[in-house]
C-alpha cells in the first residue's frame, strides 16, 4: 500500500515536471534541428556578422568593467548595512530584473534623451548619448548590473564579521580591509557575477533597440542582428542563435563548474 502511493506520488510530480523540463529544453533542440551545419561557418564570416560581434565583444566588456568598479562598492554597503532604507536599494536594484527591456529602454530615453532629465544639461555641450555606441552600454549596464551586485553582496554577507572587527583594531580602514581582505575572499563570486553580467549584457535586445537603435556597425549588437536577419534570411538567424547559445551554456557551465558548487 506504501508502495503504490509512493508511485502515485512520484507520477502526479514527475508528469509537470516532465513537461516544465519539455516547455524548456523542446525549443532548444529545435533551434539545433533546424541549423544547417554546414553553413554556420560562411553565415558567422558574413560581412553583418563580424560587426555586431566586434560591438557586442567590445560592449560587454565595458559593461563588465563599469559593473565592477561601480558595482562591488554598491554590494559592500548592502552586504554590511543593517539601516532600513537598505531593504528599498535593494528593491530598487532589482527592478531591472522584472522591469520589460522596452520599459527599460523607454526610462533611459527619459534620462539621456535630447529632452531628459540628465540628457537636456548635455544638448548645450554637442553631447548626445541616445542612438550611439555610449547608449549601448548604457542599456546593457543597466540590465547586467543587478546580477553582479546581487551576486557579490550574497558573496560578501559571507564573510566572518571577526575579520573586519580584527582590521579595524589593526588600524586598517574600510578601503584597505576591502582592497587586501574582503576582495581576495569573495573573488569566487567576483568571478560569478561578472560571467552573469557579460552573459546578460550579450543577451540584451529591448533596451538597446529602444535606447540606441538598430544601426549597423554603431548600435546593431548581435541580438539586434538575430532580429533583422529573422527576416532578411533566417539561416543566418539560426546561425548567430546557435553561437550565442553555445556561448551562454559555456558561461553556465564554468559558473557551475567553478562557483557555483
């Protein structure tokens, strides 16, 4: 009898999450069985394909830079502050998580656009940051961020609070505990936080068509690229899909791997 519930059990799960695991996986094969192999290489040495990748390359990696160096003070302070209002930051900074990228791309607009909030003190300068190259990391910062931060502050609410009280009593400052310290023991989650920003920065598409447009060689990124070949000649679709997939199972699997265990 405990047996023969145990299977009812076991089939009332294992069927939705069978096809939770289906919904997932299903589309992905298909993206695999519909590539014609033998052309990926001539379809990624395309003369739009070189382009967006030299931009998306170039981007994502001055994302990552600014997540870094703006984004581990912000997760030092959430990791160490018990005030009220840190609850809020943190709401705050994990809107972009849910926010839709177009919304996204529309509350840039607002700040840096010709008209915006910072963008309007700029217009006086000849500086104008919509539809360029400056606008594309400014999307994919503000949708990668979130992921770093919330990756190192979780890295360093880890540490042994008797280490920053046994600084202090060394005579070490904030700075200099964080620089000798703290930093060299949460580099596993460094390391985790910027793979998931440079992967989502890769990913972007609403906010930067939104923000920066679709401009070849300027602002067309890959996921950009994807969007206009759909249309143009799907193969080729296919093709820069397939590289930007194998590109994020290999950030997963050195997240995995490495960091995430």
């Amino acid at each position: 009898m405990r047996y023969a519930a145990g299977w009812r059990s076991r089939v009332a799960l294992g069927v939705p999450a069978g096809l939770a695991l289906l919904l997932l996986v299903v589309p992905l094969v298909a993206l695999l069985l519909r590539a014609d192999w033998a052309r990926i290489p001539s379809d990624l040495a395309t003369p739009t394909v070189l382009p967006a990748l030299r931009l998306s390359l170039t981007t994502t990696s001055v994302t990552a830079v600014l997540c870094l160096l703006l984004g581990t003070p912000l997760a030092w302070f959430l990791a160490r502050s018990d005030h009220r209002a840190t609850s809020w930051v943190r709401a705050l900074l994990t809107v972009p998580l849910v926010l839709p990228p177009v919304v996204g791309g529309v509350a840039l607009l607002m700040t840096w656009g010709r008209n915006g909030v910072i963008g309007q003190h700029l217009t006086p300068f000849g500086i104008q940051i919509p539809f360029t190259t400056v606008a594309v990391v400014l999307a994919e910062t503000f949708v990668a961020m979130p992921y770093y931060v919330l990756a190192v502050e979780g890295a360093m609410r880890g540490l042994d609070p008797r280490l920053e009280s046994v600084a202090r009593t060394l005579g070490a400052s904030d700075l200099r505990y964080l620089r000798t310290v703290g930093i060299p023991l949460v580099l596993p989650g460094i390391a985790s936080g910027l793979a998931l920003a440079w992967a989502r920065a890769l990913g972007e598409f609403g906010a930067t068509i939104t923000f920066a447009g679709n401009f070849q060689g300027r602002t067309q990124t890959l996921p950009l690229l994807v969007y206009v070949e759909l249309e143009r000649d799907p193969q080729v679709a296919i093709s820069i899909s397939i590289m930007l997939l194998a590109v994020s199972v290999l950030v997963l699997g050195v997240l995995r791997g490495r960091w995430l265990r």
